[in-house]
C-alpha cells in the first residue's frame, strides 16, 4: 500500500523523509533534516505552477462536437514535475486563488522561524490534489517525567478545492493520506486560511493563534503528572468503559458479547501491554488504554487488515471519535 503517496509513471515516489524510513518506504531518506527548498525538491514538489483554467464540456451532436462554456467554473491544473505536462487537478469557483508549494514552505519558515525547527517529511498525495510538509520542533512534550513526545507543525495544503489550506501543531508524524488526515483530527492547534486573493497576508495572524501551542503542553503535561500519581483499579476502569458504552438493558445477546469483547481489549491492554509499563495501575494508563483501543483495536469493517486500518484512520480523521476520547480524558484525569 502507498498510503495515497503518489507515484509517478517512472516509479518515483512524490514523498521524503529526514533520516528514517517511512512505513511504506516510498520516497527519498536524507541524512538529517531539510531546508524548505530541500524537502521541495526531494519530493518533487517544486514547481508545479499550480493554476486555474475556464472549464468547458463537450457535446457530440449529429453535426459534430459542441464546446459548451461552464460559468464561473474553472479547472486547477499543475505542471506534472517529472513530465512537465499539464495535469487536472480538481473543479473551483471564480473565487479560489491557488497556493503554491513553495508558498506554503515559506509560510512554515517565517511561522517557526523563531521556533528553530526544520523539515522532516513533504509529500503529494493522491495525484497531486493534496499536499503536506511537516517541521518537527525542536523541544518535546514530557508525559510523566519520562514519555517524551515530539510536536510537529504541519502544513496540508488541497489544490483540488476541497479543503483550505491548514497550520496545525500536532503529534503526529505526517508520512501519507491516514497519517495527514489523522493529523489534522489530532492537532493541538490549527490555523485555517482559505484560498483566496488576501488569504497570503495572514502569517502574524496564524502565529498568534497557534502560539506553537507552548502553553497548552505546559498544560497537558501538568495533567498527565497528575493522573500518573494516582491509582487506577480495574473496577475503576470498568466503570468509566461503562459510561463511554452504555452497558445494553436486557439481555441482548450481541450486545452483551461485544461488551464482552470491548472490555477483553482495554482491561488487557491496561494490565498487560508494554505502551503501559511506564504507567502501569493508574489513571493516565487507563486514559492510554482507552485510547488505544478506540484508535486500534476497536472492530472496523473491512475485507482485509489494511482496509480495516485505513478504516480506523478514517475514523480518527472524521471526528467521530472526538467527543468520546474527550469524554474519555474527563472520567480519568484529575
């Protein structure tokens, strides 16, 4: 699977990635981090000339072929970077302002250029409609004194119309198509800018509302400690699995089996999977089996493990798990 990485007619792969190998080791690895320019050139992001084009249809009459006009339609379109041709992209309105790729690496620049990071993935997805390219800061959000966790600032950006282009600051490494969607459900902090003319101009602005999100690690951090002081009992956990599932009334037999199944999953991920041993018995590792048991092992329809993964990525993406991981951290921390 390429993870909607595109790939080109050559066999190049529109994806790098500073020092490590993504999970599906596609692209370039470099040894160390990227400058803006570097992370564009390596996942051949650089000059694509993104632009608009009016739309038109055809018709096939009895006489011929008829050109219609489409008003106040028009076609995105991008120089392909490995054939030069011209390339669909996706459908937009008379208002939308396309940005470039090499815009949206000075946008990250200037926005963390007091925060001292550098480039640490870029790539194009699903045929160039989406973009992404991800900093990694250089500090770490501490979870008990011991679980370090990198923060990232990410860009996404669609030429296809169908999203705005986003700053986010988030925990979460972008590799491919889940990883950036899964991002932009977990950032920590996101500036939307949409895709207009006076849209370029709003750099202090992002930066304001991002703030690179210090306070709110501080925050975060301040919790974790805590809800790692203190003890959580299976019973505990049980009760709050209970008020996430609402146990069914009556004696409905499929159901209570997936009760059943539910609470076989976290109860052995709180006392015996190896995410837990730093945290092992308290109330931060119950919030962590919760977790990640709504992100990875909750059933998922599919016919194979992969669809069923990309399923659980696209749930984490949706939102759908928004308010019950919320709800989550409120009945475990304290």
């Amino acid at each position: 699977m390429s993870g909607g990485i595109e790939v080109h007619a050559d066999g190049t792969a529109a994806f790098a990635s500073a020092n490590v190998s993504a999970w599906h080791e596609l692209g370039t690895v470099t040894n160390g981090l990227m400058t803006a320019q570097e992370a564009l050139r390596k996942a051949y992001l650089a000059e694509w000339n993104v632009r608009t084009l009016p739309l038109t249809a055809t018709e096939i009459t009895d006489t011929g072929v008829r050109t219609i006009e489409v008003p106040d339609q028009f076609a995105t379109v991008r120089t392909n970077p490995r054939t030069g041709r011209t390339e669909p992209l996706g459908v937009v309105g008379r208002l939308f302002h396309p940005f470039q790729n090499e815009y949206a690496a000075d946008f990250l620049n200037v926005l963390a250029d007091e925060a001292g990071a550098a480039f640490e993935t870029a790539g194009s997805l699903h045929g160039g409609r989406q973009i992404f390219l991800t900093m990694r800061l250089p500090e770490t959000m501490m979870v008990g004194g011991s679980d370090a966790h990198d923060l990232y600032i990410v860009a996404i950006n669609n030429h296809d119309g169908r999203g705005a282009y986003q700053v986010m600051v988030t925990p979460i490494r972008v590799e491919c198509a889940n990883t950036a969607r899964a991002a932009i459900k977990g950032a920590v902090n996101r500036y939307v800018i949409r895709h207009t003319r006076n849209g370029r101009a709003r750099i202090a602005e992002a930066r304001k509302v991002l703030d690179l999100t210090w306070n709110y690690c501080e925050k975060f951090e301040q919790s974790a400690a805590r809800m790692i002081e203190a003890e959580m009992t299976l019973a505990e956990l049980e009760n709050v699995v209970d008020a996430l599932w609402t146990p069914p009334p009556g004696d409905k037999k499929r159901a209570l089996n997936n009760r059943a199944a539910r609470w076989s999953e976290i109860s052995h991920l709180f006392s015996n999977a190896r995410t837990q041993e730093p945290i092992r018995g308290t109330r931060l590792a119950g919030f962590a089996a919760l977790t990640e048991y709504m992100n990875h092992r909750a059933p998922s329809h599919g016919r194979t493990p992969e669809a069923k993964a990309v399923r659980r990525a696209e749930r984490v993406a949706s939102g759908e798990l928004d308010g019950l991981m919320s709800k989550a951290f409120q009945l475990t921390s304290v």
